[in-house]
C-alpha cells in the first residue's frame, strides 16, 4: 500500500504538468493534434505509418514493410521508420475508437508522463532522495526539446532511464532475471525509433566502460553472462527489422550526403550550447554541473556511485561530441558522429546529429537530483528534513520554470480529418476503388503537406497510393512524382499506367485550362466531379485511367539502368531539335499551356527515364517577362521516354506568365542545378500560333554521367509573343 501511494502523488503531479505543457492536447486532443504548423508533415507521416504498422500485424505481419503509399516502390516503410514499439501504445486505443488521432496523442501524453515517471524512479533508486527526484523527472520529459511535440516518436524516450537502473542492477549482480527486463527495454526503445535505439546502445556502451574502468566485481563471469543477455539479446528482434533498411542502403536509398551548406547548418545546430538549451535547459545544466562537480570533491563515495558518476559525465560529453555532426571539433580532426558513421552500420543514415542530445538530457537531470542530495547531505539531519520540500519545489522551478511563465508559442491546434470529414471523392473511392493505385493532384514543391495528407487519407481506403511524403523518398517515386507534376502530357500518363498500373486519379481544384485539357486529355475517363467539402474549399475531379498499359518499366529498380530498360549511356555531343507552340493569347492571371517537341538528331540514345537525377536528360524553360519585371523560374519537363537516334517526342509545359516576355529553353544535367542561360529567341511583338526552333545541345538535353559534358550550341532565332 505504501508504494502504491509513493506512486500515485507522482503520477498525479506528472499528469497534471503533462497536461499543462501540452495543452491545448487534451482538451482537443480527438481531432486536432497540438504542433508547429511546419511540423505537421511529419505528425501525418507518423499517423499514416502507426495504422500501416497496426494493420499489417493484425491482417498482414509477413509484409509490414510493404506500405501502400509511394507505391509501387516495394519496402516502402523502409524509407522512415517503421514505429513498432510505439505500438502497445498506439493499437489499443485506435482498434477501440477507430481513431488515429486520439491514439496518437494518447502516445505523446503517454510519453510525457512515463518518462518523467521513469527518470523520477531512477533517480530516487540512485540518490536515496525523494525530493530530488522530482527534480530529475521534470527536468528529463519537460526539457525544452520535448515541448515542440512535433516528432512523436522521438517523445518515446521513457525506457532510457530504465535501461540506465537496469544495467546498473546487472553490473551489481542482480542476475538474469534483471538481465531480460533489461533487454526487454533496450529493445523496445530501439523499436520506437532508430535515433533512439542509437542512443540507447551508445547509453548501454558509456555504461559498460564506465564500469570496466572504475566498478568491481570485472572478473564475475556470471555478470558478463547477465551483461551479454541484456545487451545481445535484442538484437534477436533488433536484426530481422533492420535488414530492410541495410538493404535499401545497399541499393542507394538511405544515403546522407551533406554539401557544405548542410554542414554548416549541422555545425550550427550542434554547436554545445545550442545543445544544452535546447536538450538540457540552463537551470538543469547549471545544477547538474554544481552537484556533480561538489559530489566528485566532498563526497567518498563508494564504487557503485563512482561508476554511476563517470557513467553520467561521460555520456554528457558524448552526446555534446555526437551533436557537433560530421563537422565535429578541432577543424574536423575530432569527430565521433565520423568514426561511428564508419564502424556502425546505418548510423551514417541518421539526418539530425543534434538529437544525440537526448542523452545529454538525461545525464544532466540525474545530475542535477545528485545536487539536491547532496545539499540534503550537507545540512544537519533535522533542517534537511524540514528544508527537503521547499529546496525540490525551488529546483523543480529552475528546471522548468521559464515554461510555466512563457508557455511554448508553437503549440496550435491543427484539425486532421477524421473517417466522417472524408470529402465525398475519398468516400467514393472507399466504396468503389477496387484496389486500384491512386494519384491525387496537385504536387506541393516544398514542404510535402498534400503528400503527407493524402497518406493519411488513405488509411481509411487503403488504395495502393502514389503520392507520399518521407525523410527519403526513393529515387524512384521521385521520378514518378516528377512525371504526375506534368500530367495531364499524354507521354507521363502513359509511363505512370506502364509503371504503376494507375487507376484513378484525383485532381483538386484544376485551374480552367488544365481542367479543359484534363477533360480533352485520351485515355481518362470523368467519373464524377465532386463538390467542395467542409475543410477545403475546392472541387474535386476524379478520373479512371482507360489507357491500358503498353509495357512495363523494367528498370525503375535497377542501378545504371533507365526505367526503359536501356543502359544509361554517355553522351558528351547530344544535338537535337526544339520546336516550341504557344497559343494566341496567354492571359497574366491564367495557367497557360505550351506544347514542345523535340527530336534527337544524334546518334545515341538520350536516357531520359533515368530515375537518377544526376544522368537523366531533362529540357527546362523559362519566361523572361517584359523589363523591369522579374524573371521566372526555371522549370524542368521529364521525358516520357528515352529517346533514340531520330525519333521525336512530345511534351506539355505550363505558363503563369504576365506582361510581354518570351520563351527561352536551355538543357539540365539533373535536378538541384540551374540551367545555363539561352539567348532571347526572337523579336517583340509576335502574335499568333508561334513556333521556334533552337538547335544545339543546350536545348536538347545533358547528361553528367561518369562526368560527360553537353557541348554548347546556338539558339536560332524564331516568334516570340505578347500577351493580353
């Protein structure tokens, strides 16, 4: 009864903070999530993998990996993470209610309030105190870093203390049955995230050395068999989970390769103290450093507290030295994140070197509980007594108080569409789809918001999906993305049902003259248009795909090969031919539609299918508005096909143009690079059904493969044209 009581004040308090740090969350919390409006991309991405995870091991376990979004890329779920150990918490409450988004944010309350329990319990087992667990429980799950809750499954941080007094049992002889619960943990942090299970076994690795170097009892063979249970013993779940992503990694997905800009971005990022706000918070910092500086000086402690004192100081500095990224100190001549990368596998993977934080977290909230013991030492044993509560209410406020006074302005409630807010065209196709791939239009450049909304949608029909939003998207969705971008062009139609076997598409609120092209465009079929719906206001146009397919894409997966089955080849001369048609009057406030054709007039095959980037052939334009206004920018077409010696292929380009100006074309060697600049073609105040022709290769195309050079051409003038 009494540690039933220990344990009720401290749930009760942590809920009631948990609550207040998080709020509006429970009080919205069954259809709204509480996050940065820049971050809501990733709670939708986290939505769509917890049902995908969910109904796979109900329905499906075999194929867990094979999602229905990016589709047909197989091991689609491969490309983030796959959450697993989020889902005790998460299938309870969505089988129950139906509802993703309540049991997602009873996951992320969930977090807030094991994890200060969990750190409240270890450092009251390691202090002896407890008041100075409070301290320690608030400081690690309301540190600053958590309250963005924008990344809930990086929240899931609330078995990293209890690995921390597990190891700490096992290396005291606690025996097996401590090793298992051990290893229990240890794999269901690694299960929530691999950022987590990253630093988790680096937090099981500082504590071995800690031990080896200042514990005793290294020469119990029946504690190194309890260490190697908990440490080894995970990794017999750990392994079959991960071999997808070493294999997406073999085969070129999954691969950091930061420019120098996001170098310096990391360096600043990582930079020590960015690390300690952000991770620690200054009140819990400075604590930890007092306590833990004054306990190493005054206290003779025995060897265990030795061993947890390296063991915290230690893992504090690591995490600082892993934050710091590639860049990491003395001019990149020390870099840990480095010398990982190498050695372990997948660990060059991990995008966001600063979240290594988390461990620095943890170190300086037990720390920072070693202070209050400490002075709780120091005092005579009767003012202690009396001094104990107000010292840990004064510590708990310099922990958190800077949040309890200025409340994080990030949190706003943003509304996610439940199975009865689904627009009319989501429940037709949830009726009648027939298991049939969707697109839906249009493609968002930037941050990927449609594309993580339309994966959520989806959970509720379950159609095998092309659009999709991940930290990588494969080169091959990529590619398919960047041909739906030019739909309605007959050519990118035909290579997405060759590829994919498309279905339906869904296009939103089409401007008047793409409808109309929509609508003229062969092998669609109008199924139905329908109305706008409450949360967007803007019809919807859905459309089955009649073209059958006329092929197959028989290298959208292989390396060194274009999706047309050809070997990508290099072309150091390509010379070709464009021929642009514009119609007779292009309005400033209207999309307007520009048809090109271009023809090879070399002797190799152009590789334009490529899905790499850097060796496909691509043709880019611009419009150059009249002076005085600013230029466009420059848009790329994909070809729908390679295109061999003589042959001619059509494209579509669209214009939002205003003012008098003309159309320039200029080649590309891949994506991220800015076309070289074309002349004028030519003269002002041309109207009518115009046409140009440019020939050279800087029209044509180019190609960076195995370091191939375009060779330059001229543009040869033609009809421009004005507008009204």
């Amino acid at each position: 009864m009494r540690r039933l009581r220990a344990l009720a004040l401290p749930l009760v308090v942590y809920a009631a903070a948990a609550a207040w740090f998080t709020w509006p969350l429970v009080s919205v919390g069954t259809d709204h999530v509480v996050v940065s409006p820049v971050l809501l991309n990733d709670v939708y991405l986290v939505l769509w993998l917890l049902s995908w995870v969910g109904r796979a091991l109900l329905h499906d376990p075999l194929n867990l990996f094979d999602g229905n979004a990016l589709h047909p890329t197989p091991r689609v779920i491969a490309a983030s993470e796959h959450l697993l150990g989020d889902a005790p918490l998460f299938l309870p409450v969505w089988l129950a209610t139906d509802n993703a988004v309540l049991a997602l944010n009873v996951l992320i309350f969930a977090s807030f309030l094991l994890s200060a329990l969990s750190m409240h319990f270890l450092a009251w087992r390691w202090t002896g105190s407890p008041a100075a667990a409070w301290v320690a429980g608030a400081a690690f799950a309301f540190a600053p870093w958590r309250l963005e809750a924008g990344r809930p499954h990086l929240l899931q941080v609330q078995y990293l203390p209890l690995i921390a007094w597990g190891l700490d049992r096992v290396v005291q002889g606690a025996g097996p049955r401590v090793a298992v619960l051990t290893a229990i943990m240890l794999a269901w942090q690694v299960l929530c995230s691999y950022y987590l299970g990253y630093a988790a076994y680096l937090l099981a690795g500082v504590f071995v050395l800690a031990w080896l170097a200042v514990g005793e009892g290294r020469d119990d063979v029946a504690r190194w068999r309890d260490l190697a249970i908990a440490l080894l013993l995970p990794l017999v779940v750990i392994v079959p989970l991960s071999l997808p992503y070493l294999i997406a990694r073999r085969s070129g997905g999954l691969v950091t390769d930061p420019t120098g800009a996001l170098l310096h971005l990391w360096s600043e990022a990582g930079r020590p103290e960015t690390v300690v706000a952000t991770f620690c918070g200054w009140g819990a910092t400075v604590l930890a450093g007092c306590g833990g500086a004054a306990a190493l000086a005054r206290w003779r402690v025995e060897h265990r507290q030795r061993v947890r004192f390296v063991f915290l100081f230690a893992t504090f500095a690591l995490a600082i030295a892993l934050a710091a990224g590639p860049g990491g100190f003395a001019g990149g001549r020390v870099s840990p994140y480095t010398w990982l990368s190498a050695l372990v596998p997948g660990f060059g993977s991990l995008r966001s070197p600063i979240r290594f934080g988390i461990l620095a977290g943890l170190a300086a909230s037990v720390l920072a509980a070693f202070t209050l013991a400490l002075v709780e030492r120091c005092l005579p044993p009767r003012t202690a007594q009396r001094a104990r509560w107000p010292l840990a209410v004064i510590a708990v406020a310099a922990v958190v108080g800077w949040a309890v006074v200025t409340p994080p302005p990030q949190h706003v409630a943003q509304r996610v569409p439940l199975r009865a807010d689904l627009s009319a065209a989501h429940r037709w196709l949830a009726q009648h789809g027939q298991g049939g791939p969707l697109l839906e239009l249009p493609f968002d450049r930037a941050l990927g918001l449609a594309q993580a909304r339309a994966m959520f949608v989806s959970t509720y029909h379950w159609l095998p999906l092309l659009n999709g939003y991940t930290g990588y998207v494969p080169s091959a969705s990529a590619f398919l993305h960047a041909h739906a971008q030019q739909l309605p062009s007959p050519g990118s139609l035909q290579l997405l049902v060759d590829c994919t076997g498309l279905r339906w598409i869904l296009v939103h609120f089409a401007t008047g003259v793409r409808r109309d092209a929509w609508r003229r465009t062969p092998g669609v079929r109008l199924v139905q248009s329908f109305p706008p719906d409450s949360e967007r206001n803007q019809w919807d146009d859905l459309y089955e795909v009649t073209t059958p397919r006329a092929g197959a894409c028989p290298g959208l997966f292989v390396a060194n090969t274009t999706a047309a089955g050809h070997a990508i080849a290099t072309v150091n001369e390509p010379r070709g031919t464009l021929e642009a048609r514009v119609p007779p009057v292009v309005s400033p406030f209207r999309e307007s539609r520009l048809a090109l054709s271009l023809v090879n007039d070399g002797d190799t095959t152009w590789p334009a299918t490529a899905t790499d980037p850097r060796r496909r052939f691509t043709v880019a334009y611009s419009w150059e508005p009249a002076a005085g206004a600013a230029a466009a920018a420059w848009e790329r077409i994909l070809l729908p096909g390679d295109v061999g010696p003589g042959e001619r292929i059509d494209l579509t380009a669209w214009l939002w143009a205003a003012g008098t100006g003309r159309v320039s074309a200029a080649r590309t060697g891949g994506a991220g690079r800015r076309p070289r600049r074309t002349p004028r073609l030519g003269g002002p105040g041309a109207r009518g059904d115009a046409a140009m022709s440019v020939r050279g290769a800087r029209v044509a195309a180019g190609c960076r493969a195995r370091g191939g050079r375009g060779a330059s051409g001229r543009a040869t003038p033609a009809a421009s044209f004005a507008q009204k």
